[in-house]
C-alpha cells in the first residue's frame, strides 16, 4: 500500500517507519528540525521490539509532494487537526481514505467536515513514543496496537486491506467491535492519566500509589464514562473498573505527551482532553469538576508555558 504519514511524531513516526520497513511505499510530512534530520539522515525508531533505520526516507513538509496515498495516517496534534485536514485536502485522490490517530475528542468530526464522511475512519493507537531528537523516535515499553474500523463498523475492503498491511508489518491490529466505543475507551484512559501527570508533574506510578492521588483519578474517569453515556455511547456497566486496571499495568514511568510538552513548555493539547469532557459536559448536563479543574490549571499553560511574571 501507498501511505501518508501526516504529522511524523512519535506515533506517526513508529508506524509509519515499521510499515516503511515492511517494504510498503511511505511518505513523512513534517517540519522543522525534524524534517531537516530527516533529509538528511533518515528516520530511526529505537524500540525494544526491534530498531529501525530509514535511509533515505521520503519526508517533506508538503503532503501533496508523495501524490495520492492509499491511506493517510493522521497524526498531527490536535490544535493542529484543522490547519492540516485543509493542506491535506488537495493532496487526497479518488480513493484516499484517512485514519485519525489523535488524542482527545472531537477531531473524527473535524475531518469529516473537511475531507468528507465517507473518507475517514476511525482509529485507536496505543503507544507511549516520542521524538527523542531530531530524525530520532523513541518507543517506550513493547505497546503497540492500532485499532481501526468504518465508523458503522463494517468489515470494508479498505479496513482489511490495511489491517493486514499493519499485521504483516508486525503491528498489533486486532478487529474492534465498537470504534466509537474504542475512542471513547482510550479518551477515559488519557484524560485520567494526562489529568494526574500534569496536576502532580509526576509520572504514572507515584499517581496511582498515592490514596488522594488514586482517588483524583477515579474522578476524572467517573466523569469521563458518565460524558460518554449520557452522549449514547455503549460502554461496558464496568468501564470504570476497567479503566483503572489498565493504567494500574502501564509501566510506572509513564507519563502522557501532554505531560511531557508541559515540561517542555510546548503548546498542550487540553482544550481535546480534559477540557472537551468538562465542554461536552456542560452541554450534556454531567458535572465534570474534576476535569474542569485539570483544565483550569492547564488553561495558561495551553500555547506554551508563559514567561514568569
């Protein structure tokens, strides 16, 4: 398959580098010194599950440099999601169709405005990996799932296709029952690890070890699952329990990227997070206090981290 790679991070990044290195025709778009590193030395992912050198690697900061992809691989930030859908749009052929693999809530509806219902999917990437440096991207622990799917779950064509170009790549790809339930699975599990990252500046484990800290978290995932239900969304009677037991086998040392563009003082994705729960709560009528105050606490901090006063 023929691929675009909008937004080479970290999680555009690894996939697109292991289906690059399954021999499928890939192109990175990105920018800055990132794409410069690239130009001029490749991509490498270091990975326990195996490295990867791209050398050459087809990168640029113009999607419509590869010609029209198969499937485009969306994996911009999400205060970038509508600027991009527009440069991507005359890049896209008859055929394209493009998988979002953000953070957050509301950018599956961005796309579809943009590009059209009928181009996008719905996908789930679970990955903790980041730009360790320039031309460089880092993969932390061996999680590495996509899950994708038609947003009326149909077994399309397409969707197999690309399910069995990611398997024959070495990426877990397992057929979801439910993607809106899946994007709403994963929004829970961020939000409650992003909100307890950033409100403590710690990492996963001193989180969940800490009663009062522990306690946050269930809050902010207690909220998150009523948002989601009272929106229509079918979730399992226990999605709550469930939530908690897979950030309790996250490895200690995680944090959410949003936590780490905090330190760095980047711009922070919360208005897609923690501040869309509390907005998507308002307008549902669930009280969301504890990710009202996460995002609160983020709100100066969202296009970079001011200078003191």
């Amino acid at each position: 398959m023929k691929f675009t790679v909008m937004g080479a991070g970290g999680v555009g990044g690894y996939f697109g580098a292991r289906l690059a290195a399954a021999g499928h025709e890939v192109g990175f778009v990105a920018r800055g010194r990132h794409l410069e590193a690239m130009r001029e030395n490749g991509l490498s992912v270091r990975s326990e599950l195996g490295d990867v050198e791209l050398r050459p690697v087809r990168a640029s900061d113009d999607p419509a440099a590869f010609g029209a992809a198969d499937c485009v691989l969306f994996t911009v930030k999400s205060y970038d999601c509508e600027t991009a859908a527009e440069a991507l749009r005359l890049a896209l052929g008859v055929d394209t169709f493009v998988v979002p693999l953000l953070n957050g809530i509301g950018h599956v509806e961005v796309l579809q405005r943009i590009l059209g219902p009928d181009r996008v999917l719905g996908g789930v990437a679970h990955i903790s990996a980041l730009i360790e440096g320039p031309g460089v991207v880092r993969h932390f622990d061996r999680l590495q799932i996509l899950r994708i799917g038609e947003m009326d779950n149909a077994a399309s064509p397409r969707v197999l296709a690309l399910r069995e170009a990611c398997t024959a790549a070495g990426i877990e790809c397992p057929v979801p029952r439910d993607i809106e339930r899946e994007l709403w699975q994963k929004v829970a599990m961020i939000c409650t690890l992003a909100g307890a990252n950033c409100l403590t500046r710690l990492p996963l484990g001193a989180c969940r070890s800490n009663p009062a800290t522990r306690a946050m978290m269930e809050s902010l995932t207690a909220e998150t699952v009523a948002v989601a239900r009272t929106l229509g969304v079918s979730l399992p009677d226990d999605q709550e329990a469930r939530t908690m037991a897979v950030l309790d086998k996250l490895p200690a040392p995680m944090k959410a990227s949003i936590f780490a563009a905090l330190e760095r003082g980047d711009r922070l994705e919360a208005s897609a997070l923690n501040g869309a729960i509390d907005r998507l709560g308002r307008e549902a009528r669930v009280d969301t206090p504890t990710h009202r105050a996460v995002y609160a606490a983020l709100a100066p901090h969202e296009h970079g981290t001011p200078p003191a006063a």
